[in-house]
C-alpha cells in the first residue's frame, strides 16, 4: 500500500480463439514479478476462448439473460447468466469485427484461474489475476470496469474486528479491492484497444500464495434475492400488482408484519401493528392495502376499518 | 495512458477545523506536476471545514437526506441533499472521534476547486482534483470509492463520433474516470487511516487548462427521476400503490401508451396498443390493470374485456 504503479503494454496482437492467452500477453510484458496483479479483459479472454458470434446484440441476448430487471426505450438492464446485472448482458460489440459480438466468457472465475497457472508455468512468478467488463451504475452515469473473474486474489477486503485509530469498530467496510483493480487497469488501458491487459504492482498483500485461489470475482456479486434493488422501480411495480392478480407473490424472501407495518406507514397508508404476526390497517383505503400486502405474502381479512394480515399459507 | 503511478504519502497530520488543506497536503508531496491529479478523502476536506458533528449516524441522517430510496432491516439506502444514494446518506463515524460523525462537505465540487486554486497558489502546478468517498453499490457486495468532488477535470471520457479499429461505433463508452481515479487511489491509501490523500501520474490527457474547473463531479450523479432504480423494489410497490389509491402518479416522468402495454404484456398481463394515444387490455385482470395503469399517470374506462386507457388529466 502508499505506492502503486499500473501499466497497460501496447504491442499485443489482435486476440483470436484458441490463442496461448498466457504466451500472447507475456510477450508483451517484460517485467512480471512475485506480488503482481495481471489484470486482463473479458474481451481479450472471450476471444481466446472463441465466445466471438455472427449477429447481433439483440440475436444473442436471451440465451445470456436470466431475467429482465428493467427497461426503458431501448435500454435492457438484465441478470445474466453469470448474476451480474448490466445493461444488454455484457454482449459486446465494440473492438471485434463488424456484424459480429463477443460473449462474456462461459466462467470468468475459471479464466482467471486458467490463466493465473499458465502464467506460473511460464514465468514461475505468482501473480493474482483480474477478468474485467466494464459495466453501468444504477445511481450514476459513465460506467467503470469491475471484476467480472478473480483468481489468486483478495477481491474484498474485510475489517471486521479492526478499529481505526480512534477505537472506532470498522466492521461495515469491505473496499471491493478486486473492482478497484479493475478501474485502475482501465485508467491505463483506456477504450480504444490494442491494450488488452495492465500488470498492477503495489498491492502484493491481496495475491494469494502459489495454489491458493480464493473466492473469485463471483464472490462480489449479491445473491438473487439479496439486494434491494433486484428490480427497476417500474418493473416492480408491475410484477407485484401482476403477482396478487396472479395469486403469487413478486418477492423470493419474506417480509415480517412489522416491516410491512413499517413500509405502509411510510407510504402514509395508516398501519399498525397489533399483535406478533398480524397487522391491522385503519382507515378507507383498503384495496391498496390488500394488493400491498398480498404483493408481500400476507393475506387479508376484515373489512376496510379493521383488516387483519397474516402470512400466505403455502 | 498506458502507464499510471499512484502514490498516498504518509505522515499527514490529523486534520481539524481550519486547517489549510492545501498547505497541510502539500507538506507531504514533495513531487507535484502539472497534469497530476490530487485525490482527497471527503473526510479530510470535511474536517477542515468544521463538518464534524456531536452524536450518531441517526441523530444527523434526516437533515442530509432528501428521501429515502430503500430500506430493509437497520439499513436505509437515502438519496441525500448532494443528490447521491448512499446508506446513511454518507455520514461517517470511522477515522473520526468516537462519539462523533463526519457530514459530507457542503459542496464537494466546490471545495474541489478550492483546493485546485491554493494548490496552484502555493506550487505553480496545475493538477486536477478528486474529492472521494466510499460508497456501496446496487447489485455488488463492497464498496469501492467514487468521485463526490472533482475540479479541473474531465470526469467522464467521451467517445461520441469515435470508432474503433473495426469500424464500431464507441458513441455509447463513457468511462468514469473521475471515478475510477478515486478507485486507484483507494488501493494506494487504504481504510486504516494516516493517508488522506494520494497522487495520481499518468493521465494529464484529462487535466484541464488552468481557469478551466470543469462540470465537476456532480455530473456523474443520474438526475432525480432520470434513473431506474431511485426506488427499493419494496418502496417503488408500495409507492405505486399509495400514489393509487391517493389519486397521484408515483413516478415524475411520464410513461406512453407503448411502455405501458409492453410493460404490462412482461408481467403477464395482456394488453395491446389500440390507437396512438390508448391501450386496450384483454381479459380478466382488469383491477391489476387498472392499478398499475393509474400508477403510471393512465385513467381506465371500460369493462374487464375492453379496457380503454387514457393520461389522468391534470
């Protein structure tokens, strides 16, 4: 830590399937040593690894997508196959050949890996390696390249148990180093091709020993389910009130009484709680109340002055 | 491009209220170039600007906040008054007197380019300035840390018009680089605190000319409205539902009729565009419909089989 230093060699050749990636991007980099990150592009390992298609964004998008998350105009947000949510699923068709995409590679996490030996077998140095993709952000504009592969490497740093020098506990902070190696990477990368990877050199403390590789980018991604924004506002909107119409409700975990009683509140729908599993809603507005609380797995009884909830009987 | 250094030097003194940010800082950079870019934690211009308040994270969470986007459990997900999403809408109690938090500065964009001037005043150099803080992500575990300040700076790289070796289109990049620089230097200064700042080398392509600050960070933030996620997937339901049954709209942007009807056939629900300005559902979920279609701005007439939508008149 306190002094970093990332370079992005030119020289390396254009990338195609059944490439030695290790022996293309070596030739390339004089320097590697013990401690180093090789930070490398999905694209370079896609195309290595023959993930190159005919066609385009639109032609491949349903067999990479798990579930659409949101759209607007022309834009897809979706869940890919991989649990990363990105616009399009990752398809890319920039730096390949016209009428052509690139896929994501089938496991990144294994690429990296696959890669991580190769490079040990060739150099006999220890190096982490990082897959980045460059992704959009939900609160803001521009994207960044994150990990979408990790082998050999911290991807988040943990300082549960750590105090700061003010005896303050640290416990919340997890700096999702992995990413930052990627956007640093990409600082000396830039997007207009011909620089496929960048060594990072600085942070030795995050590779792992020689055998060892960690938990891989995938560690990084929330679980379907586990975030609060697995959907667009929109989108939610829709399934949920789809979802009571359909008897089923839009959300995979539970909600208790109390946080429903919480979130109406908040909505100014007047809600109170009035014993352990059950909520009881005053007032005239019923109907909201009973497609709310049906969207969260609670059912209704009672009329519009004294409703009763409880949960959705399987 | 193609080769960066990043450097957080060591031995900055404890910042307090009215501290010369720059004289402090500099004391601690020997070397500083024109086309450097000086990255500062929001917790050190914070502190030299007397935002250190007495009490919690709670005690302080309602005055930065505008509204709540999410919660679940003990967290809440804010948009706060600079506009940025964030839990516990960036108020901090690491690095900081136990019993004490640190608000964000008043205007990070502002004390960017203050702090660009006395750095030109003392030193003659023209750097660019980032002013950092940690912030989580929607769909990833971790926090990587982002650009809430920036003077003197291009934040976000621009490759309209641009085309790749291949002849594709870059019109849609738009690298965060502001971002990504506050990334790499958080991998230089690490969480533990004693490194307020660092140095980024390597990308003067991105400094402006002196005189020049720039659209500043604020540029990077989704305006309210624009985004879609400004809502927890639970809030934007319950939201939608409310804003039905209280004779309001949940979302400020407008949705056409072909939104609505593509929006509608998604979840399951039949619809189908009629004429220019309506949308006509089949079936027999016409109270789903008829919800979700209020929520959106949409009146409905008409019987279950033969829903006719119109815009809520104002």
């Amino acid at each position: 830590m306190g002094d970093l230093h990332v370079w992005a060699p030119e020289g390396v050749g254009e990338i195609t399937e059944g490439d030695d990636l290790a022996a293309v991007l070596l030739a390339a980099i004089d320097d590697l040593r013990d401690g180093d990150v090789l930070v490398v592009t999905s694209k370079a390992v896609s195309k290595a690894e023959g993930r190159v298609r005919p066609g385009t964004r639109d032609d491949w998008l349903a067999g990479e997508t798990t579930r659409l998350v949101a759209r607007r105009g022309p834009t897809r947000i979706v869940r890919n196959r991989l649990g990363l949510t990105m616009a399009a699923a990752g398809i890319d068709n920039s730096n390949v050949e016209a009428g052509s995409v690139v896929l994501l590679p089938e496991d990144p996490d294994r690429s990296a890996r696959e890669l991580r030996e190769a490079v040990a077998g060739r150099r006999d140095v220890n190096v982490g390696v990082v897959v980045t993709d460059t992704a959009g952000r939900a609160w803001r504009d521009g994207q960044t390249d994150i990990a979408i592969g990790a082998a050999g490497l911290v991807v988040a740093e943990s300082f549960a148990g750590r105090v700061d020098a003010h005896g303050n506990e640290l416990a919340v902070t997890a700096p999702a180093v992995a990413d930052e190696l990627a956007s640093a990477a990409e600082l000396a990368q830039g997007k207009l091709g011909g620089r496929p990877c960048a060594v990072v050199r600085g942070r030795a403390d995050l590779v792992l020993p020689t055998g060892e590789h960690g938990t891989g980018a995938a560690a990084l991604i929330r679980p379907d389910g586990a975030d609060l924004f697995g959907w667009g506002a929109r989108e939610a909107v829709i399934r949920a009130v789809a979802g009571a119409a359909a008897d089923r409700g839009p959300f995979g975990s539970p909600v208790s009484a109390e946080e429903l009683a919480d979130a109406l509140h908040d909505a100014g729908l007047a809600a109170r709680v009035t014993h352990a599993d059950g909520v009881t809603a005053d007032g005239s507005r019923a109907d909201a109340v009973r497609i709310v609380a049906f969207a969260h797995g609670w059912e209704v009884d009672g009329s519009d002055t004294d409703l009763r909830l409880r949960p959705v009987s399987p």
